[in-house]
C-alpha cells in the first residue's frame, strides 16, 4: 500500500509549520507543504526534509484545486480508494490578514461571501 498524502496550507507559518515537523517524525504521510511563497528560506528547508512544496493562496480556488490535484468536479474530496490527489488537508485561515490590509469588517465579510 502506497503513502497517504496530506496537504498541509500554511506549512511555512507557525500552526502549519507544526503539523508539518510532527508529521516528518510520523513518517507514515507523504506531506504536501503549500505556501504562497515557495522561494522563502522556509519552504526551502523544508523541501530539504523531504517535503512537496507547492504556491497556493487560500484567496485563489484555481490553485487550491491544483495544490490538491483535485478535478473541478470534485471539489471536496477525494478517496483514498481512487489514489488521486490528497487523502486529507490541514487547514488554517488567517481571519485578520484583510483587516491589515485596509479592508472593513463589512469589506472582509464581503469578500469572504464571495
């Protein structure tokens, strides 16, 4: 039986970061680190341990589906059994990063319906 894949978003950043460092001890998983910058120091080191490092940004599905090697069609999951794509996503959101930059509440609530 082949490795499991996780897709880990925001493997660079501290909440993703962790899962990703206990996950390398695991050693069961095959982990997808996703980032929205894969040329940081960070995303370098990682790939150094073994790590898929793949560009995506939470703020773009095209790219998420991609990162997830998902078809358009199948947007929330894929089996195992199928042995495409990812068999599970860690996720984290950054609920403050549009009050930084310069959106409203209402403005980030707006572009979070979308």
């Amino acid at each position: 039986m082949s490795q499991r894949t996780i897709a880990v978003l925001g493997a660079t950043g501290v909440q993703g970061g962790s899962v990703v460092r206990a996950l390398l001890k695991d050693k069961s998983w095959n982990i997808r680190g996703i980032t929205r910058d894969t040329s940081k120091d960070a995303a370098k080191a990682l790939e150094g341990q073994g790590v898929e490092i793949v560009s995506a940004s939470i703020d773009d599905e095209q790219s998420l589906l991609q990162a997830f090697e998902m078809k358009e069609s199948m947007r929330l999951f894929l089996t195992p059994r199928n042995n495409q794509g990812v068999q599970a996503i860690f996720a984290v959101t950054n609920f403050w990063e549009h009050f930084f930059m310069g959106a409203t509440a209402l403005e980030a609530r707006d572009k979070e319906i979308d």
